[in-house]
C-alpha cells in the first residue's frame, strides 16, 4: 500500500490591506485487500475456498486561491474575500478471485472476474 499526500502553499502580501493565497493538495495512493466476504463465524476455515481480492487506485489533486482585502466603510472596518477551488478526483477499484490458502499473497497471482 502506497500513500503520498502533497501539500504546497504560497502568500503574497500586495499591500497592507491586502494579500493573495494559493495552496496547492493532491494524494497518489495505491492499496489491496485479500480476505473472504462473506466471513462468517460459525464456519469453519477452509483453505481451498478462493479469497476476495480488491485493488484500488486513487489520483485526487486540487488548487485554491483567495484574494482577500481589509477595507474601511463609513468609519467600519470590513473584509472582501474572493476565492476560487478546482479539484479532480479518481478513484478505480477492481475486485475479483484471489489465490486460496491462509498465508498473504502478492496481487500478481491474482484472477480477476
């Protein structure tokens, strides 16, 4: 299983009223899961049944920024912020028969359905 999550984020102060912020976010990750569905307790352990095995693959990234400016009105203070998200996410997962037996197993000797 793999997980990487990034994270950068940059500030520009325009003015003393005013700045900009950008952050960028994004996650690669990877996992697989071998077990039996449905596992239920009043059976017993049979290593000839073929295991489940489900893989899935996740690519999420995004960006925000905001423009935000403190301004004076008629003697009160007030803040204008602006902002904007763009976000992508994908999620594939697979499930299929994996290998009998009890032990772990790689994904490779995996069938898929």
């Amino acid at each position: 299983m793999d997980w990487n999550l990034f994270n950068a984020s940059a500030d520009w102060k325009l003015s003393p009223q005013s700045n900009i912020n950008v952050l960028a976010f994004g996650l690669r990750a990877t996992r697989k899961s071998l077990g039996f569905r449905p596992n239920q307790v009043a059976l017993p352990d049979n290593d000839s049944y073929l295991r489940d095995l489900i893989t899935g693959e996740f690519q999420n990234y995004g960006v925000e920024a905001r423009y935000l400016n403190r301004y004076q009105l008629g003697g009160k203070s007030g803040v204008l912020l602006l902002g904007t998200r763009y976000y992508h996410g994908y999620n594939h997962s697979v499930q299929g028969f994996g290998p009998t037996g009890r032990g772990p197993t790689s994904a490779s000797s995996a069938r898929r359905v």
